[in-house]
C-alpha cells in the first residue's frame, strides 16, 4: 500500500508491504517505508530521501536479519515532446546489513550491501 501527500513543493510518502510466506520459509514479512521529495526550484531538480525498515518472523532462514537501508537522491525529468518523459536520478544508499550476512554464500558475504553511488535513467512514454 502507498500513500503520498503533497504540500506545497514537498511531497510526504509512505509505503507498506505485507508477505505472508516470504522469501526461503522465512515466514511472515512487513516493509515500511517513509520519504520527502522537495521540488527544489531550481532547474527543474527534486531533492528526495527514504528510510525504510524490513522486518522477517524467522530472519535466520532468510540470512540476514532484519534490516533497514537509508538513502538521498537528486532527480530531473526531461520531456521529449511526442515522445515522453526521460527521467534521470542519482542516488546515494545504504544499508544496516553486516558484511558476513550479505547474499552468504559457503559461509563468506558479499560485498554488495555497502554504501553505494548509483545512477538511473528512466522513460515514460
């Protein structure tokens, strides 16, 4: 479920997941998560932030524990006329992950739960 709420240039955002039979028999799932974008005035730039937390009934069969992951972005849509929107978004994320608990295999974590840069580019047509 998602709600959003504008305010003048700030947009409030939620969302809420429910899984009865999650991933690997980990049992029952919920995922919150909560936003702001401010539409900054300024070059057609929005400034957004998430915090959100997931939360497992048997975490252990899943490999992590519960956790949370927080993040920062900057977008700006271009419109191409007759064509759509191209939408580009940098970002910055991370998460409450350890290392030894990221996508274990034989025993060893992964390094792809640390703090990354990303870059995205969109389309709506």
């Amino acid at each position: 479920m998602r709600a959003s709420r504008s305010l003048g240039p700030v947009t409030i955002l939620a969302t809420l997941g429910a899984s009865p039979n999650y991933c690997a028999s980990s049992g029952t799932g919920f995922y919150v998560e909560g936003g702001l974008d401010w539409q900054t005035g300024f070059w057609g730039l929005t400034l957004g932030g998430r915090l959100a937390h997931q939360m497992l009934q048997r975490p252990a069969n899943f490999g992590a524990g519960n956790d949370s992951w927080w993040g920062v972005n900057l977008t700006r849509d271009f419109t191409i006329e007759a064509m759509g929107t191209l939408t580009a978004t940098l970002s910055y994320v991370q998460t409450s992950i350890a290392h030894e608990h990221c996508v274990p295999i034989a025993g060893r974590g992964q390094d792809i739960c640390g703090a990354r840069a990303l870059a995205s580019l969109g389309f709506r047509f």
